[in-house]
C-alpha cells in the first residue's frame, strides 16, 4: 500500500535561505504522529510544503502516491490560529461550511447533506450552540474547535494540524486530543506540530523530530529519548526540561 504521506529529498528555502534540508520520511497510517522540534526548526514549513503552500528547491511530496494536486481532497489543513483573520464577518456555522467546499464544482452552493455534515461537525466539537456567532465574539479555544470542526467535514484521510494546543484551555485540549485518537480509530492518519514536550509521550505514537534536517522518525516509545532530544534541540533542551517538569507539577 501507498504510504499516506511521503516526503523525498525536500528542500524549502526562503529568500534563497535554506529552511529545510534534504527531508526524507514515510510516514504510516491511522497514527497521530507528532512533529518535533525548536523555534525554527521549520515544522510549519514542513506541513505548508505538504499541502504544496510553498515552492520547494528540490523533492517531492505525495498523498497515497499522488502529487498533492491531485490528492488535495484527501488533506485536511488546520492552520496557526494567529495566521487566521478572526474580524471576518462571518459565523462559526459558516467557516465549519467551508470545509465542504472542495467537494463542490464551481458555482455548486452547498446541499442540505452539506449542511448537515457541518453541523454534525460542530456538534463533534461541542460547538453547535454557537453555530450563530461571529467568529470574532468566539474565545481562543473556542475558535480552535471551528477550525477543527471545518477539518472534520472534509473527512480526509489525511489531517495535518499547526499548533492545535496553543492557547486553549484544558479542557480544549482533552477535547481536541479525544478527537484525534477517534479520527486514528477510524483510519485516519493525523500530524501534529507540537512543542509541550511533557505530553508527547501521552498524545502520539510516532514523533517526527525535526531542526532543519530530519533528526529521527519512528514510534513514540524508540524515538523519544533524551539523547534524540538532545540531537534536536541542542544546548537548549535542559531549559525546556525544566519547564516541562514545572507544567507537570501544576497539572
């Protein structure tokens, strides 16, 4: 079988500055795997470069063997939440809507089973009773949930998500992971970028650890030790230790 995602020989630049180097991986499916790495390890990019958001120098990316054109359908992307303009005047019904857009042909407006499938997302989410709402009247983990409720409705195969934990609240969090494990029971394959490293081992099954070049890959239990994390993040892995122990005793 063709693996959900294979990455071969990428390289991503930015102003003609190498990002991301000579990146080779498979990664296999109904896991959640977690994309591990510092602050400019280029984690977004990877996924940005996945989803064919940006020019590559070199390599490819496929979708069960396919180019991303002609696997998009199969994606679903759940973006930063800052890199989303919140003032949109529209409701939280009709980002979740949006979702389902990709199976419509041009001009197409959304069937009643559309719709429906929106709102089962939303109830999915805990989140119908705010179907109505601006957007921007919604809190930081409530806008979380929308975003992935919008996920939901294109019922992909293949979920990659930026950031998902950052600025909502516990319960948020217990949430969104409870929906990750049900979307892995169901087949789905799902990428988490992902930075609180004391629950790496509780949310995935395989890390992807990350810091311009692929450090290691593989299941959870094998790959996250102290010494790959300290191949990934250098001198500044104690620190993040630290804070790490500090979040777990306020837990």
């Amino acid at each position: 079988m063709e693996a959900p995602i294979e990455v071969h020989d990428l390289t991503v630049a930015y102003r003609k500055k190498p990002v991301l180097w000579n990146i080779d991986f498979e990664l296999p499916e109904s896991k959640i795997i977690g994309l591990i790495g510092p602050n400019g390890a280029g984690k977004s990019t990877l996924i940005k470069a996945i989803m064919g958001l940006l020019p590559t120098v070199s390599g490819f990316v496929k979708i069960y063997g396919k180019p991303i054109k002609d696997a998009r359908k199969r994606v679903a992307y759940v973006p930063q939440r800052e890199s989303v303009d919140w003032d949109f005047p529209t409701s939280a019904f009709d980002v979740v809507l949006m979702g389902r857009y990709g199976n419509l042909s041009l001009f197409q407006r959304p069937t009643k089973a559309d719709k429906e499938i929106a709102y089962e997302s939303l109830k999915k989410v805990g989140m119908e009773e705010y179907a109505d709402r601006q957007i921007s009247q919604l809190s930081g983990g409530q806008q979380q949930r929308i975003f992935l409720a919008r996920s939901l409705t294109q019922n992909a195969d293949v979920y990659l998500m930026d950031e998902p934990f950052v600025g909502v609240d516990a319960s948020t969090e217990k949430a969104i992971i409870s929906l990750l494990k049900e979307l892995k029971d169901r087949g789905k394959t799902v990428v988490v970028v992902h930075h609180d490293l004391h629950t790496v081992r509780e949310y995935f099954d395989w890390v992807l650890l990350l810091n311009m070049r692929l450090v290691k890959i593989g299941p959870t239990k094998e790959i996250f030790t102290d010494e790959n994390l300290k191949l990934t993040y250098g001198g500044k892995l104690n620190l993040l230790s630290e804070m790490a122990e500090k979040v777990g005793e306020h837990r």
